[in-house]
C-alpha cells in the first residue's frame, strides 16, 4: 500500500508541475500577443510622427501645362469661387490671354473682354498688360472699363487692376487654393504652349 501511494503521489506532482508550466507558457503566450497588439510597429511610429508633427513641412512640385489645360483649371477655379456674385469671370488662353466678364449696366446683361499680353513677374505672380478693350462688340478705351470694374466690384484680393498702367496683377501668393495649397507661374510661351507652374503642398 505505501508504494502505492508514493507513485500516486508522484503522478499528481507530475501532472501538477505539467499543468503549472503548461498554465505559464499560456500567461506568456497572451501577454506576448496583449503588448504585440498594443504596441506600434517602428513603420507605424515613424508614420504617427510624420502626420502629427506640429511642424510646417511642405513638398515642391514643378507642373507644366498646355493651354488646353490651363484653361480648364482656371475656369474650375474661378466658376467654384463666383457663386452669388453679381460679375461673372472666365480667362481663355490663346494668342493673347482673354478676360471676359458678364455684369449688368442699367439692367441689361453686359459682356466686357479684355486682351492682353500675359509676363510673368521675379516672384512668380502674373502681370497682364491690357491690350485692348471692348464691350459687346464695341471697342471702348482700356482705362474706363477698367476704372468701371475696379470701383463697381468687389474684386478677390489677388485680383489688382492699375487702370493708369493698364494692368492687372494675379498675385498667386495670395490665391486660396484649397487645403493651403500654393502656387507660382515659372513660365508663360503663348508661342511655343508651355505654361510652368511650381505648386507647394502642405504635407500636414
């Protein structure tokens, strides 16, 4: 009887030590997978600290287009930023660059185009020089009408008409484009269609 006992006995420590490692290894186990899942991979991290720095960081892309293009751009733009104005823009580019603007003159719709030749200025802004003017189909000297829209509307503030220079200055530095979004003019061939533009983009 006592052998037996003392073989019982070391079967249940056997079973007793088995079931305490294997109870061990399970632990080990689910706190190995609890802080795997828990913690950020290094590729997780280094992107966590990319798009939460607190830091300006920008990317500089160089852009060229032809005129289709261009005037497709513009158009988008100026038709997403006109909603409730009383003065209707569109800009065409072709042998010169081509400003038409719909108003209302005693009542009557009024369409005004302006032709000029566009230069691009040292800090990437575009400077128009007035050409020539018309209203309807009527020529009319450069500096009423541009006297006429300069007072009458309420013009964005990167839009500068010098009715004595006859010029329009597009202060691209001051365009809000969307998301912070800048960009300045590197380049402008109506001759040759090639149009450069250097857009920066906020990285965060």
């Amino acid at each position: 009887m006592p052998k037996r006992t003392e073989k019982t006995s070391t079967t249940f420590n056997a079973w007793k030590v088995a079931f305490i490692i294997l109870f061990s290894l399970l632990i080990g186990v689910l706190l190995y997978f609890s802080v795997s899942i828990m913690n950020q991979s290094q590729d997780q991290k280094t992107l966590t600290t990319q798009t939460t720095s607190k830091a300006t960081k920008r990317t500089e892309l160089s852009v060229e287009m032809n005129k289709e293009q261009l005037n497709g751009t513009i158009n988008y733009y100026l038709k997403s930023i006109q909603k409730g104005q009383s003065i209707k823009y569109r800009f065409l580019v072709d042998k010169s660059a081509i400003l038409m603007g719909t108003t209302k003159i005693l009542g009557q719709n009024i369409s005004f185009t302006l032709y000029s030749d566009p230069v691009v200025t040292d800090d990437g802004n575009i400077l128009l020089k007035a050409k020539s003017v018309a209203v309807g189909s009527l020529p009319v000297p450069k500096k009423f009408i541009m006297d006429y829209v300069k007072n009458a509307y309420d013009l964005p503030n990167w839009i500068t008409i010098n009715s004595k220079e006859q010029t329009i200055m597009l202060n691209l530095k001051k365009l809000d484009i969307e998301n912070g979004i800048q960009a300045s003019a590197t380049k402008i061939d109506l001759k040759t269609n090639v149009f450069k533009f250097d857009v920066s983009i906020p990285l965060n």
